[in-house]
C-alpha cells in the first residue's frame, strides 16, 4: 500500500527531473523517480548507520528506546519498486 506525500522541491530540482523523464527517458513519472532517488538513500543511510553503531559507545538513555528498522531486509527496499526504462 502506498501513501501520498506532499513535498516542495526547487524549481531546478523539478526541471531536472523532468529532464530524465522527457529527455532521456530513464523513468515513467516523477513518482517513480522520487521512489527510485527516496529507497536508495534509504539504504545509503541505513548502511551508513549500522556501521556507525557498530562503533558508537553504549549510552543506558539510547539503548532504553525501541529499535530502530534494525531488522528490516535491504532486498525488501531495494525490490519494492524495480527501475523501469522508458523507451523511446
């Protein structure tokens, strides 16, 4: 299930994107490119922060709070959504 998320971008930033879509063809909508962009942050960061945790020193205050998606499955992010090419 998926849900709207209303976002405000510069204007740079939308003529770019548009400039993948119409131009080079690369995604179907704008939706799926901010999905495309969004999950692979999403998994930039979540690899960037399981590696510092593996260093951080213990804090009592922190380890008390509930986990963070520790026990979600990367393949699941990265499948939700397979990059389609538009062809010209």
């Amino acid at each position: 299930m998926m849900k709207i998320v209303t976002c405000n971008l510069p204007e740079p930033f939308i003529s770019a994107m548009e400039k993948l879509i119409s131009e080079y063809g690369l995604y179907p909508s704008r939706s799926e490119l901010i999905r495309v962009a969004v999950r692979e942050f999403l998994i930039r960061e979540l690899k960037v922060l399981d590696k510092f945790e593996e260093y951080a020193e213990p804090n009592p205050e922190i380890d008390k709070a509930p986990k963070r998606m520790q026990n979600i499955d990367m393949r699941t992010i990265r499948n939700f959504h397979s990059i389609h090419t538009v062809k010209k």
